[in-house]
C-alpha cells in the first residue's frame, strides 16, 4: 500500500511539472477546444493571420494554466487523503479526476503547440509565452 501510495505522488508530481506553462494576459476572445482536430487546428493556423495566431495561442495557454491550477488543487487534496490515510476508494477517485485533469492539458499543449509554432514561424510576438 506505501509503495503504491508513493508511486502514484511521484506520478502525480511530474505530470504536474510537466504541465506548467508561465503567466500571460487573459481574455483574448478566442476558445480554446480540446476535442477540435489537431488536423483542423494545423488547417486554420496555415491561414491565420499574426494576430489571430497569438490571440488563439493565449487562450489555450490560459486553459492550459486554468486546468494546472485544478491538478494542484487535487494534488493537494490527494496528499491529504495519502496522509490522513483514508479509504482507497477518495484515493482512486481524485487520482481518476488528475488523469482526466492531465489527459486535457496534454490535448490543450498539443494545440497549443501547433498556433505557437506557426506563431513563431510567421515571425510574430511572442512576448507572455516565456516559461
């Protein structure tokens, strides 16, 4: 059960980790879709203007930023749960809301991704995109 219990902390810490985005502005107008087709996202972005590419980049990097605030809240929560040492049922239920959590942040990056290149392939402002 300890054993299990720091298997799922450590994997729970570098998920984390590995979500983290820096701060940026809020409110650009565009949403972000994590359930849009990345073949869809790479179309639009193809024909999107500097502007309109930073605007969508900064909405996925505020969700992305929206949804890591929620995995550290669960992380937390699951701490408590590990130390207090309750039932494994609250165990297995936060750590099934963290990966669902987590699953969306990957697709959000994923998307992400895509704008920010093409962002920076078209030669325009990448400033509030700094880790």
């Amino acid at each position: 059960m300890k054993g299990t219990r720091n298997i799922t902390l450590w994997g729970l810490l570098i998920l984390y980790s590995l979500g983290i985005i820096g701060c940026g502005k809020k409110g650009t107008g565009v949403k972000a879709d994590e359930n849009k087709p990345v073949s869809k996202v790479k179309a639009e972005a193809e024909k999107m203007s500097t502007e309109d590419l930073r605007a969508a980049a900064m909405a996925y990097k505020d969700a992305i930023e929206t949804k890591n605030a929620e995995v550290d809240n669960l992380a937390k929560e699951l701490m408590k749960v590990m130390l207090a040492d309750k039932s494994s049922g609250e165990m297995k239920t936060l750590q099934a809301q963290t990966d669902k959590l987590n699953q969306s942040v990957a697709a959000l990056t994923e998307r992400f991704q895509i704008y920010y290149e093409k962002l920076k392939e078209k030669g325009g402002d990448l400033s509030g995109f700094e880790g």
